[in-house]
C-alpha cells in the first residue's frame, strides 16, 4: 500500500495549499490621499495569499488581479512554512 504514498503526499499540499491560498492576507483602505498608492486607486481591498485582490464597494465585488497560479500557490505555501 505504500506505492501510494507520495501521491497522497502531494494531493495533501495541494489542498493545504490550496485553503492557505484561498485566506485573507491584509485589508486595505485608500482614501485618495496618495491617489494610485498600490496601483488600484480608491476603495476598500482585499488581498488574498493566492494574490488575488478584491475590491469592495457596497454591493458589489470586483476583481482587480486574478489569482496565481496553482503552482505559484503552492511554491508560496510552502516557503510561508520554512
């Protein structure tokens, strides 16, 4: 049964992985005062480990960056662990 193991291994990250990604990283407010501070201008933001970034206006989300890469991802995790 052991001819498995590195399989199951390696699904285990991935899906670590793959939760570790999905969490809140910080939130961020820009009020205009540096208009374009982080390159996404006004609002309320959120940024994700995956490195996805959501902004967030009353009813409504917009995604400002996609998310990385599943590998990227877990390359991320994986150094976040050392």
């Amino acid at each position: 049964m052991t001819e498995y193991t590195e399989l199951v291994e390696k699904r285990k990250i991935y899906l670590q992985a793959e939760e570790w990604g999905n969490t809140v990283n910080m939130h961020y407010i820009c009020k205009g005062v540096n208009k374009g501070d982080l390159g996404y201008g006004e609002g309320y933001f959120i940024y994700y480990n995956n490195g996805a970034v959501h902004r967030v206006d009353t009813n409504k989300i917009t995604i400002m960056q996609t998310p990385n890469s599943i590998i990227d991802v877990i390359d991320d995790y994986e150094r976040s662990l050392a």
